[in-house]
C-alpha cells in the first residue's frame, strides 16, 4: 500500500509525464505530485483489511464512488488531473454559462436539464466502471489520500496565511473603506456579470501553470505588493517562508509532533468458575480473553503491537506510556458484570453474574518517519538552491 502524499520536488523545465500531473502551490513553493495507484500493487492482498474493523470497511466502500468524484472535481479545480485541457474546458463552461445564462434558458433551458441528467448518468457509470477495477481497501485509501492532498492544495491560498482575527478585521475595515469605488466600478466600469467572471474564472485558473508563473512574475513588483496591502490591509511581504534546511526540518517535526491519533481499545474477558472464582479460561465456543471491540481474538496486553507501515512514509508510535483501564462505565476497577451469556450487564458483582470484561484503552500517532522527513527535507533545501542559483526563480512571497 502507498499513499500518494504531497512530495517536494525540484521545480524545473521538464514537461511531467503523461501518467502524472504536477502541480505547485505558490504560497509554499512546493510541488506536488499526483500518481495513479498502481493496479497490480492495489489488487494485491494486505494487512490493511485485516486491520480495519468491519464496519469502517463497509463504510468506506459505500462512500468509494462519491470520493472518486470528489476526487475528479477536486483534480479539474487544482489542474492535477493530467489532462490541463479539461480545466481549460470547466472554464470555458464557467465563461459561456455567465456571459449567456439568459439566452440558454431563454432558447435551450429544457436542453440543459436533459443535458445535466445525462452528464450525471455518464459520470455515475465511469466511476462505478473505476470502482469495479479498483475495489480494494488499498485503492479506497489511495484514493482518499489523494482527494485529501488535492483539497488541501486547492484552499491553500487561504490557509497558508495564517489569517488571525485581527487581520480579518483590518480587512473588513479595508473592504468597508472601499466600498464606494467598489460601486462606482460596478456602475460606470464593470458590470455585475464582468465581476462575477473574473472572480470565477480567478478562482478556476488560480492553480494553473499560466497562472503561478504570473502571479511570481507580477510579485516581484514592488507595486503589486503595494497595491495588495491597501486594498487588503494585510502586509502580504512579512508572511513569505524560508525553504532553508532548517526551516523544512522544523516543519517537518511540527507535523509529526501533530500526527493522526487514534485510540486502541482490547477487552480483556473472564468468567466465574464455581470453587475457583473469576479466570481467563473461557468456553471454547465463546469469546477469547482479549478480544477487539468486534470480538475478534487479539494479543493481551504484553504482547499487543503497534501495526507495520513500512513503505507508506509513516509509523506508528505510542502516545501515551501504558495502557490504562476505562472506568467510565464499570466498578472501581472498569469490570462490566453479566449473566452466563454475556447479557444483562451491570456494575455490582451479584449473584447470577458469570462473566465479566474491561475496557482498555491507549492513544497512538500515525506521524511520519523521521528518515523519510530527513530525506524531503534535504530535496526541498536542494532544490531551493537549484532555483536560487538562476534556472528557476522561486517564489519569494506568498501571495
């Protein structure tokens, strides 16, 4: 299994292949590379099922045909789909329904509901086709990964400022303050259908080549970043990052400091033998003595280890120091009491009560592995120097 995380690449002049699209977010100077899942790797068996409870499996798999379509949208709005043509066609779609949305209700409204209904019984039909390829837990989680990856990229724009509220209540201010050469452009300059263009197709094209290569030339323009601070009132210079060694390798442990946590749960199972009192040994066609929260036989606590990543550029690691008892719903000691068949459970330890089980619990990170960090963080600084040295300026502002 490999998850297609955002990988920091030098950026250079060569077109990316045709199994692959790259892409660059211009507020961090890094470019991300999209790669479809290997069929063969995906098809093959892993311990990930057997891993993941049930219920999050079916869940998953319900839910594969709706992220695959977020995934295509979210791949034609970053322009990582491979194929820069078909985000050049959503915006050509954009363009013609604001400049003539009257005139095709007007003349082919009934066309256009036809039309919709098709095009969402063409796209439901390739992404069952897709899902039918690719079934696997693997693929589901690839996929998954990638939505997440592409997501971030496109609200990158945003949240890479770091916005707190003081700054959105300058520029509230700022907005307010403008107002009134906001109507008169509306008025005498731009009409509302211009406006709403230009923001749509701003927002379209904003992660396109073209694009981010303007926007770096226009930045270097002591002008520009005039003319952004007074129509902001956010000082867009004092917020550029540093893509030196250090800098990355500090990035890097604040991201696994800040990793995935998740929480284990083992029930630890026993019952009452008459002359004996309460022991592991439990009938051979019940439950074991350490089970999952889905009855599945697991390791006691002694021997219970964190799950193999190895190959996903991640690893597990214990939060908390031991494994503590969840006393929430049980005794003093967390033990839940019930009759010979599991049912009927209760707090006191009566008569009548035969079984009984406890809830352990322990937090665990999934954070990236330290070499793999290293290693990024050494091609980022590598290819800084690359670009510092003339063949391709970065960026040196977020926008």
């Amino acid at each position: 299994m490999s998850f297609p995380a955002a990988q920091a690449v030098a950026p250079t002049g060569a077109q990316p292949s045709s199994g692959s699209a790259t892409t660059a977010v211009s507020a961090t100077a890094t470019y991300a590379t999209f790669v479809a899942p290997d069929t063969n790797q995906i098809k093959q068996h892993s311990p990930l099922l057997l891993q993941t409870p049930p219920t999050v499996t079916r869940a998953l798999s319900l839910s594969y045909r709706y992220i695959l379509a977020a995934d295509r949208a979210a791949a034609l709005l970053t322009w990582t789909s491979g194929d820069v043509w078909s985000s050049f066609l959503l915006v050509c779609v954009w363009a013609g329904l604001v400049l003539h949305w009257e005139t095709l209700i007007r003349y082919a409204g009934h066309l256009l509901a036809v039309g919709a209904v098709a095009g969402y019984v063409h796209i439901h039909s390739k992404v069952d086709k897709e899902q039918q390829e690719h079934p696997t837990l693997d693929a589901i989680i690839h996929t998954l990964t990638t939505l997440t990856t592409r997501l971030d990229m496109f609200f990158s724009p945003v949240t890479s400022l770091s916005l707190t509220n003081r700054d959105l209540t300058r520029l509230l201010a700022t907005t307010l303050f403008l107002s009134p050469v906001y109507i008169f452009i509306a008025f005498y300059i731009l009409t509302p259908r211009l406006i709403l263009l230009s923001f749509g197709s701003f927002v379209l094209t904003y992660h396109s080549l073209p694009a981010r290569v303007s926007r770096t030339i226009l930045w270097r323009s002591r002008t520009a970043r005039l003319l952004s601070f007074y129509l902001t009132g956010i000082d867009f210079s004092k917020r550029k990052r540093s893509v030196s060694l250090d800098h990355a390798v500090a990035a890097s442990a604040h991201r696994v400091q800040s990793g995935v946590r998740f929480t284990y749960v083992v029930y630890e199972n026993q019952r009452k033998w008459l002359g004996i009192g309460w022991t592991a040994n439990l009938l051979a066609y019940e439950r074991t003595a350490w089970a999952d929260e889905f009855l599945n036989e697991c390791l006691g606590l002694d021997e219970f280890t964190l799950p193999d990543a190895e190959g996903t550029g991640m690893r597990w690691k214990w939060v908390d120091t031991q494994w503590r008892v969840d006393r929430s719903n049980g005794d003093d000691d967390g033990w839940i009491y019930y009759d010979n068949t599991w049912k009927k459970g209760s707090k006191e330890d009566v008569f009548g009560k035969y079984t009984r089980r406890r809830r352990w619990v322990r937090n665990a990170e999934l954070v990236e592995d330290e070499e793999t960090m290293l290693r990024h963080a050494k091609k980022g600084s590598d290819a800084s120097s690359v670009a510092s040295s003339g063949n391709v300026p970065p960026p040196q502002e977020v926008e």
